[in-house]
C-alpha cells in the first residue's frame, strides 16, 4: 500500500485513493504525480515551492559520493573569492544526475509552469565552501533578452545534497517578485527575502522571473546543491548541451533523457529542433554531408 506522502510518480492504472495524485502526461507517459496541483498552485502564486523529501535518504547519500567522485576534482572555484565551487554541464561530467534531469516529477513540474514541451537548460552542482559571500538577487530569465511582461519560460529547481540553513547559505527568494513585471531588481533592505531551510534531499523549484540569489556560508562545513534549470523547447539553452554532452555519451542514455536534452521535435513537423520535417532523435544516425532524404532507410516524415 502506497503512504499518503509517497510523491513517487505512478503509472495510469494503479490503485490510489481519490483526489491523492495528479493524472499527467508527461514524454508520452500518462502518470498520477502525488500533490503536482498544488505545487503548481504555490508556485502560481508565491513563484516557488520547497518540498521536502524529493529524494530519500540513500539516494541524496549515493548523490553526494557520487558528485564528490566524479565531479569534485573538476570543479571551478569562482573569482573573485574564489570560495563557491561551480561545475556546469552535469551530462558531460557524470551518469549520477541522469536521473534527476529526467524525473517524471521534475518533468511535470516543468510542464506544468512552462507548456508540455520542456528541455533541460542547464545542470550544475554548487558547492558553498565556507566564507562564501553571498550572491546579489537576480533573475536567471534575464539571460534572455525579451521584454517583460511574458509568460514563463524558465523553470530552475534546486535539490539539497546537503542541509539548507540560514547560516550556510540558503538560498535567498522574494516571494511574490515573480509578478513584479515593471520593476527592476533591489537588494535588501530595500526588499523583504525569505531564506530556505531544507534538509537534504529536499527540492525547492522557482520561475525564471523569481528575484533570488544564494546566501553567505558563515559555517565551518561546505554546502553543496544540484541545479536543474529547464526553458521551452523553443528557446535557447543557457548551457550549449549539443556540443557539451559527447554524442556517444547521449547515445548511452534512456530516450527520456535524450528528449529532455534537446533531441525532440518542435510543435509541428516545421516547428523549431526538426531535422528535414523528422524526429531529430531519429536522425541522428542518419546525418552524413549530402545525404538523400529518400533513402529507404530514413525516417518518415513527421515529429
């Protein structure tokens, strides 16, 4: 029997109790995802919701040996401080986020703010060492230049691989700035923040147009986070994931994965990420200089 706060996604046909879980359709799957309506409702009206215990204990323990393994001795540490590790392009660096990038949760999430066709932006691991100073609130849809006001096109979740407190640096949001579509941005005190606590294991996700920034670390120990950003499929990625994941590494990865990536077709069968009016993930194979559309071997037409 599955517990009232079980938020693990279920195939369409399971038993569940009336009004416990969302039926959603996701990458072509039909799956309930426990409490996906009224994530989207805080998010609608607050710009961000934290929910605890995304991950359990075991997995956020094997996704911190793993990141620390595979991902540590690549890391950055930013200027001018020199005190926040960053390290983007996950996909490239380790198989230990695959599956959080490619979440049916998460997914839904993203949907659910964005319109059914998502892609992963950019996949970075954070890490506060101490006496990192904090970060100015920004918006990270800025990146894009298009006027505002505009329905979102950014979705950003953070997951805890280690407790989130005021003193390590939890990360800084001004509920509600979502909808502040004349106003540039303010620092504190001009502007009144919340700061997140959570344990590990616990995801907080936001609008692209939510005021944020990650706080100071005044403690002793490090604090390190995964940063899942995912935009609509028609835009831009913040990070280039065709030319920053190998392409053998893709060819490794379940289709989910691939498809979140990038590798889908556009609204229609002319819609942006097509290749010759076909399913680009199709394609992929396919592509030599001049190749014959005709050729038995490739694809029908369509997304």
């Amino acid at each position: 029997m599955r517990r009232s706060h079980d938020k693990s996604p279920v195939r369409e046909g399971a038993q569940t109790a009336d009004g416990e879980e969302d039926l959603v359709e996701v990458c072509g799957e039909r799956v309930r995802v426990p409490g996906l309506k009224g994530w989207l409702k805080a998010i609608d009206e607050q710009g961000y919701v934290l929910i605890p215990d995304w991950l359990d204990a075991e997995r956020t323990r094997r996704l911190r040996v793993a990141l620390r393994r595979d991902v540590n001795p690549i890391r950055e540490l930013l200027p001018p401080h020199h005190t926040t590790v960053r390290a983007h392009n996950l996909l490239a660096k380790t198989r230990c986020v695959d599956d959080l990038v490619a979440d049916l949760r998460v997914l839904a999430l993203a949907q659910g703010v964005l319109g059914y066709k998502v892609q992963i932006s950019a996949a970075v691991m954070f890490d506060l060492l101490p006496g990192s100073k904090a970060q100015p609130l920004h918006q990270d849809d800025s990146l894009w230049p298009i006027p505002r006001p505009h329905p979102p096109f950014l979705f950003n979740t953070v997951i805890a691989v280690d407790d989130f407190t005021k003193a390590n640096g939890g990360t800084v949001l001004v509920p509600g700035s979502h909808l502040w579509h004349d106003q540039k941005v303010r620092q504190p005190p001009d502007v009144e923040t919340t700061q997140i606590e959570m344990k590990a294991g616990s995801l907080v996700g936001w609008t692209g147009a939510m005021w944020h920034g990650g706080g100071a670390n005044t403690t002793p120990e490090s604090r390190m986070a995964v940063n899942l950003n995912f935009n609509v499929a028609y835009l831009r990625q913040q990070e280039n994931q065709y030319i920053g994941v190998p392409r053998e590494e893709v060819a490794k990865m379940p289709e989910r994965l691939q498809r979140v990536l990038g590798y889908q077709g556009g609204y229609s069968a002319a819609g942006p990420g097509m290749v010759d009016l076909r399913d680009p993930l199709l394609m992929m194979d396919k592509i030599r200089f001049g190749y014959d559309v005709n050729d038995p071997a490739m694809p029908k037409l369509g997304p």
